[in-house]
C-alpha cells in the first residue's frame, strides 16, 4: 500500500468502517472490537518501520529520556535486510551497497569493523560524515546532526557558536557521492522517512536509491554472511552458522554487554536524575568487572575465538578512558587499570584492518563538541593518548 497510511485515525473511529477489502464487512462504532480497529491499523503501516505520514519531530539520543531521568534508547526504524534468499528485496551484489558512517559513533564503527575483518573494502563503499554535529535544517527547526564534509569550506564552531574552530572536514571526511546532501538527515528525508533519529550507520542500495538498515546490530550480521563470495576473508564467521552453542553464548554476552556496557555508557552520560545515574554506573561497574575476569581466563568474551560479541564489546571500551570516563562520567573504572582488557583491546586492535577503522582525533571531536548543554564550550582534553597505550610494546 506504499509508505503512507490511506487511512486516518478518524477514519476507524467514524460512523461506519468501511475497508478497502470486503473482507471486513461493514461494523456500527459499538461493535467494532478494539483488537479489529488495532490490526486493521498495524496492517497498514509501512514495512519500513516509519509511522506513515505522522512525521515525528527530529530528535537525537539526547532527546530520549524517561520522566525519572534514564535514558531510554528507542529502536531503529529501517529494518530491511540483504539475504541470498531467492526473491529478495536486497540481494547480495558487489559494488550495490553503501555505508554512510562516522568514525566517531561506536555503532557505525561495529560496521566498519566487519567490512575490514571480512575484506569486503572493495564491494562495500563507505562515506565518513563529518565528527561534529551541526544544524541540518536551521531554516526549519533546531536539530543538530550528521553533517558531510567540505573539503573546501570554512572552519566553524559548535552549534551555538562556541568553542572550536573546528575544519569544515577532517581527514577523510567527503562529501555525499551520490544525492550530493549536506546532511545524513537529507539522505532520510529522501528515502521517506518519518520516524525522525537520524543516525549513523546508514546502509544505502544504490540502485534503488533507498535506505535498507540503520540498525548496526543487523547490518553486521549482514556483512559477516552475506557476501561471502566478494569477501577476501570468507571464512571468518562472526556468528558460527554451523555452531548452535557457540551462536547461543555470543547472544547470551550480547544481551548483559549492551545493556550495562554498550548501552550503560550513555545510560550514565545521558541521566538527567541522580538516581538514574546511580543505578546505571552500579550496573556498568559490575559488568566492567565481570568482562575484566572473564578474559583473564580466556581470549574473547564469548569464548576462545574471536566472534561478533568482541565487535560489539571493543568499540566501546576503545572509547572508555579517552570520553566515557571523563564526559559519561564513567569513571568508577578504566580499561588501562585492567590488565586483561588492555590485552584483549591490544589483540584486537592489532588485527589487519582494524586500527584504520579507529580515529580518536575525531572520536573526541564528535562526543566534546556535539553536545553544548553538556560541554557548552566543546573544550577537547588532551587524555591519557589511550591509542599510543595500546601501540606500546607489552612491558
């Protein structure tokens, strides 16, 4: 039925429902169960995951609180997936697809992980947007987001004109190749999209010209089967097909890791209660422990290979002792004070192409100078150098 909904709200509550099918027959408002009017409406949602043409206010995670301060990460809204199943919307192709991210979001860099450790530069391209956020659409609202770099502008300070100067891109940073948007935001408002968050990563098709999955989680799981015939590294598994015990342990990690790690970080940064921050930085605390000892008696986090979990787990604690622990106020703990995590970062780190996937320089740039209410002049600490730790020889 497309993207948007053919009927309103007030359609279903009227006189008499009428249904584009027969099927449903003709109800008085008295007889019509909820459960009906409910079901009706679900099946007339886009597949996409958007609200049809209830357009949602843009937001970013700083806007996603509950009324007693916790942060509250909603679900991403595109969900499409990239199968070898024959009839697929999105099958596999070499050169089809594309990844708008940035270096310094953890959730885009599990993307670029995976294209790296399975070799797949060359079939997936990829645009790194600028670190900094800036106004998408200032002549319309106050939003502040994902912006492309420009080689040729000029430098500019954070978004109420602080702080800085910041270069209109650092290296690397390029603008869109394809619809030629100054914002990610752009790329979304293309493809239709009336959900409203923004985010990176973006897994785009070119051919058709459309969004497939802004959902990290997935699109990793994607790259890791689905294109093992353009990979340079088609044997890595991430996620053993064949290994039901090994595909329930990584789940099992995942589950507690994103809840009190992944996700715990933003927990203690984003509270706006003291109560909120102190039962999120308990929760993180204690996994922090947990994972310290789980790797001195074995080399990844679900086990003794390396799989998707590590993915999951190494680019936050990269970004730990560097931001988290000084602008989340996550500093109960440190990874360089954990002897095990350090080596376990240290191995990872090491592996073919993963240190090109890290740029503290605009990890930092990104989390200081995004958000003024939190660091009104995106003053940048200089930091312990946690990347020349992790370069260093083991003593």
């Amino acid at each position: 039925m497309g993207r948007y909904l053919p009927l309103a709200l007030s359609t279903l509550v009227h006189t008499t429902l009428i249904s584009p099918s027969t099927a449903f027959g003709r109800w008085s408002p008295t007889t019509v169960p909820s459960r009906h009017i409910m079901s009706l409406m679900d099946s007339l949602k886009p597949a996409d995951g958007s609200e049809g043409n209830k357009n949602k206010k843009p937001r970013t995670a700083l806007d996603e609180k509950s009324k007693n301060g916790e942060f509250t990460r909603k679900d991403a809204a595109w969900r499409g997936t990239i199968s070898r199943k024959e009839g697929a919307k999105f099958p596999p192709e070499d050169n089809r697809y594309h990844l708008y991210v940035a270096h310094a979001c953890p959730w885009a860099h599990r993307t670029m992980l995976v294209r790296a450790l399975k070799g797949l530069e060359q079939t997936i391209s990829i645009t790194v947007v600028h670190p900094v956020w800036q106004p998408t659409k200032p002549q319309d609202d106050e939003h502040t987001g994902w912006v492309f770099g420009d080689p040729s502008g000029e430098s500019f300070s954070n978004n109420i004109g602080l702080g800085g100067p910041f270069p209109a891109a650092f290296p690397g940073n390029e603008p869109d190749p394809f619809q030629g948007a100054k914002s990610i935001r752009e790329l979304y408002e293309f493809a239709g999209d009336t959900d409203g968050k923004y985010s990176v990563p973006l897994l785009w098709d070119k051919k058709t010209n459309t969004i497939v999955s802004n959902e990290s989680s997935e699109i990793i799981r994607m790259l890791n089967s689905e294109f093992n015939e353009f990979a340079k590294d088609p044997e890595l598994d991430l996620y053993p097909e064949d290994d039901l015990n090994q595909r329930e342990a990584i789940d099992a990690v995942n589950q507690w890791v994103y809840a009190t790690i992944n996700n715990g970080v933003y927990r203690c940064g984003f509270a706006t209660s003291q109560e909120a921050y102190n039962k999120a930085i308990e929760e993180l605390t204690d996994s922090f422990d947990r994972i310290h000892e789980i790797l001195k008696k074995q080399n990844f986090i679900a086990g003794n290979q390396l799989t998707e979990a590590d993915i999951r787990l190494f680019v936050t604690l990269i970004r730990f002792d560097e931001v988290y622990a000084v602008y989340f106020k996550t500093n109960t703990r440190s990874v360089a004070g954990a002897p095990s995590m350090m080596e376990y970062i240290r191995t990872i780190y090491r592996m073919k192409g993963v240190a090109e996937t890290v740029n503290m320089d605009q990890i930092k740039a990104h989390y200081y100078a995004s958000h003024p209410n939190l660091n009104r002049w995106s003053v940048i600490p200089r930091g312990p150098d946690f990347i020349k730790l992790l370069e260093a020889a083991d003593n």
